[in-house]
C-alpha cells in the first residue's frame, strides 16, 4: 500500500474537513451519497485528477506567498487528528507559527492558535463568484468555512487564515476566527450523521439523478405496490411529458404533421451558411462537425488472419476474438406506462 493508498484509507475512520460540506447539502462537488459510498467502501477507488495533483502542487507555493505576504512563517504538520468523542478527522496544511517562536508544534503537539489551510481557485471565480469576498474579511464559500472551522475543532486552534491563490494573479488571506455555535452544530451533525448512515449503515436519500444511478444501477426483477403519493407523482410527469413535447415540438417541429419548428425555420433561412450575423456578431453558427472513425476489430482480425492463411472458423483466431469482447452494464430505461 503506497502513501496515497494508506491517506484513503484513514479517510473512511471518519469524517474529514471536506466531508461536512457535502453530507450537510453545502458542497456543489459531492453529496451525501458521495461520502457514505467513499466510507463503506462501495465507492470505486477513485484516481488522482489533474486538478488535485496540482492543488497539492500549489499548496507548497500558496504558503511561500501567504509568508510573504504577512511576514508569518508557517510549519508542515503531517499527523492526523482525529476528535476524542465525534468522528471528525482531518490533516491541516499549515500551522502559523507564532511571533517570535521557532516552532508551532512539537513531536504532535501543537503550540500555536492559529492554522493555515491554502487554496486555489480560478481567476474568474475572484471577481465573478459572490461566495468570495474581500480580503481580510471571513466571506468565503459555505464549504470552506466549514473545512477550516473541522480543522479548528481538532486542532485547538481559535483562529485561521484561508489563503487561497486566484489563478495566477492574486493572492487573497482571510481571516477566520472561532465561531463556538458553528463549531458545537457541526460536531453534534457529524455524529448523527456518522450513527444513522455509517453504524447503521443506511444510504442518505438520494440528491439529484446521479445519486440514484450510484444507489441503484441496476434493477432486481421485483416489483412493489403504488402508493396514493406515487399516482400524483406519475400523473405530474405525464403532464410534464405532455408539455415537454408541445414546446419541442415548437422548436422542432412536427415530423407526422410535415411542419417546421423555430429551429428548422432559422436551419431554412441559413440553407449552407454556416454563420447567422448581427452586426458582424455571431448569432448562430450551423458548422459540419469533424468526421469520426470507428474500427471493427473483430473483422480486422479475421481478414488479417485470412491474409496470413488462418481461416475464420480457427478456434485460437475465435478466442481471440471471444477474450477481447466485453458485455457493459445495460442502462435502466425508466418508462411511464400509460
């Protein structure tokens, strides 16, 4: 088991900075299902993005930036710490040593009241995305505030700089003291949270569409009886169905009635055009995409054995053929049967 493999491993003792975001419905990248899959081990191991090789690449030079900035000089801390009674855990970035001290922790334990956690962002995000605001405040996205606020539970520490790295052009710090409300809510809902879904091993409900193909892809042949508040559900979707079909068919049109939609009326006026333009502004453009190329590797294979005098009926050419054919999963069609 490598490093990484061993981290993954300690992450399911518990809940980490990041999880509380997503199992309290705060995280835009993960939901409750996310994490109770992550920590009963049903999710697949999952493989370094290029994003998160160069987040932990940049956290090294968001600490640099953020001693230069402040003039704090800061400390590594590699030990995981985990809460004496809730099942939080977490590593910390940084610690900020203290002015005038040399250290900020020794042998596991830490002499600082203040802790460091480095981010990046994109540059966009700095002057577009309202979750962020001005530096030196404690503005910052709800899922954040919630990491830092873990990392202050299990630390000890009263307060905590976020600096976070927009792009390539600025450097922001925030600062976020000890919110002791905050603080007790998020130990008191990991705990529930942890006992219901974990010990009880129970999924959360699901959040959105790709919750319910992670719980359920595929289907046991059983069926269940219809309740009064699943009749009112179908009947809602019929008649969404019903108003879905007479807008496309304002936009498409209508192939058994032979007539236009909006779109086929703008495709008409275009004809071979591949540009509409207003004011030498592009308004639609209608291009012919790049051709694609698919190989049927099973024939190639038989006409490359007959060209070597290996008919097709030869059984090591049919094995070959048999080991490197792969049946997937088949979709769930979820049909409204009228």
């Amino acid at each position: 088991m490598n490093a990484r493999e061993e981290w993954l491993q300690q992450r399911k003792a518990g809940l980490g900075g990041s999880d509380i975001g997503a199992i309290l419905g705060l995280s835009q990248y993960r939901t409750p299902v996310d994490v109770w899959m992550d920590k009963t081990g049903r999710a697949p191991a999952s493989e370094e993005t290029l994003p998160m090789r160069f987040g932990t690449y940049a956290e090294e030079f968001v600490a640099q930036e953020y001693t230069r900035k402040t003039g704090f000089k800061v400390q590594r801390f590699n030990t995981m710490l985990r809460h004496p009674s809730a099942p939080l855990i977490g590593n910390l970035d940084r610690l900020v040593i203290p002015e005038g001290q040399k250290i900020a922790a020794l042998k596991g334990h830490i002499r600082t009241d203040c802790l460091l956690e480095c981010k990046t962002a994109s540059a966009f995000s700095a002057f577009k995305d309202e979750e962020w605001g001005e530096e030196g405040t404690d503005k910052v996205p709800m899922s954040y505030l919630l990491q830092v606020a873990v990392y202050r539970i299990l630390s000890g520490c009263h307060y905590a700089d976020l600096a976070v790295l927009f792009g390539n052009q600025e450097l922001r710090v925030y600062h976020l003291w000890s919110d002791a409300e905050l603080e007790e809510m998020i130990v008191a809902k990991a705990t529930e949270w942890w006992n219901a879904h974990i010990v009880a091993d129970v999924a959360p409900e699901p959040v959105c569409e790709a919750d319910i193909k992670r719980l359920y892809p595929s289907d046991n042949g059983e069926s269940i009886e219809a309740t009064a508040a699943d009749i009112v559900l179908i009947e809602t979707a019929k008649q969404l169905k019903e108003q879905i079909a007479a807008l496309e068919a304002q936009l498409d049109g209508d192939k058994k009635a032979g007539t236009l939609g909006t779109i086929g009326m703008l495709k008409a006026r275009m004809g071979e055009a591949s540009r509409l333009t207003f004011g030498g502004d592009d308004l639609i453009t209608w291009k012919s995409a790049k051709g694609s190329q698919k190989t049927d590797y099973a024939k190639a294979l038989i006409e490359f054995g007959a060209a070597l005098g290996i008919p097709a009926t030869d059984e090591r050419l049919q094995a070959a053929i048999r080991n490197n054919t792969f049946t997937t999963t088949g979709a769930r069609r979820f049909l409204i049967k009228e």
